[in-house]
C-alpha cells in the first residue's frame, strides 16, 4: 500500500518514489511525537505520565511481539496504561509504526530516537503533531526566503 518498491530517481526513496531527505545528521537525532507518543505511553514502552524519552526504535517491535501474542481479554492487565478504545488496534499500531519507520523510512532498528510529546518553542512548550511541525517547516522556509514576514 505505502509502494516502498516503487522505482527511485534519486540515492534512497521512502514511499511512491519520494526522496527520503538524504539522511544525515538530521536523521541521528530524530524525533517521534504524536501517535508514535501515544502508542509508546499506552504500551509502556514509556513510563506512565512521561512526557518523552530516548528508545530504541527495536522498542516497538519488542512490544509488537508482546501485545500481539496477548489474548484480547487479558490486553489491559498486560498492558494497563492502555485506553479501553485503543485495546483493538494496540498490535497493529505497534507492529504499523515499527514497519513505517524501518521498511518505509529506513531507519535502523538499533537507531535511538527521541519520542516526545512537547516541544520547546522560545519560552513555551506546544504539543508536538506533524501538521504542527509541518507548519512550522514551511513558514520557516517562506519567511527566510523573505515570502511573509517574520511573525
């Protein structure tokens, strides 16, 4: 579905095709937010109310491995930081991050990434979600190609 085969014009592509970015020092300090923060809290992959940490990305496929082979009725002892909604989907959740980030984005799955749930923007901390770091990326770009003004 994500078509992680299709022909590449550049050195390495992620998915369809598309540029990866080229890797890089950007790449050794990663960091995971949103619903990779969520399904590592959920599954204790972090520690309950931490609001990030530094794990290996081999973390998701060790849990994977643990949910998946959980009977249904005994998720919630096994895994009690999970919310009632998400106990259906906490094998596939786990099992669809850890293929996105080593099939789809190549990382390592030795690589240490940082799994965060806010970011510090100059005297605050904002919830970290992609459309938010999104956003930021491309106001940043336009603002120092001098499109809008700085805000």
């Amino acid at each position: 579905a994500l078509k992680i085969n299709a022909p590449c014009k550049y050195d390495s592509c992620t998915f369809n095709g598309i540029w990866n970015g080229g890797g890089g020092d950007g790449e050794k300090n990663l960091y995971l937010s949103s619903s990779f923060y969520w399904t590592a809290l959920d599954s204790g992959i972090l520690k309950q109310n931490a609001t990030g940490g530094r794990i290996l990305v081999n973390a998701y496929k060790d849990t994977a491995k643990r949910a998946c082979s959980t009977k249904f009725m005994d998720v919630k002892s096994n895994f009690p930081n999970v919310q009632e909604d998400d106990i259906p989907y906490l094998c596939m959740d786990l099992v669809y991050i850890y293929t996105l980030l080593v099939d789809g984005l190549d990382l390592n799955a030795s690589q240490k990434v940082e799994v965060v749930k806010d970011v510090k923007y100059k005297n605050s901390e904002v919830e970290a979600s992609w459309p938010l770091g999104c956003a930021i990326d491309v106001t940043s770009s336009l603002t120092s190609k001098g499109l809008i003004e700085k805000i």
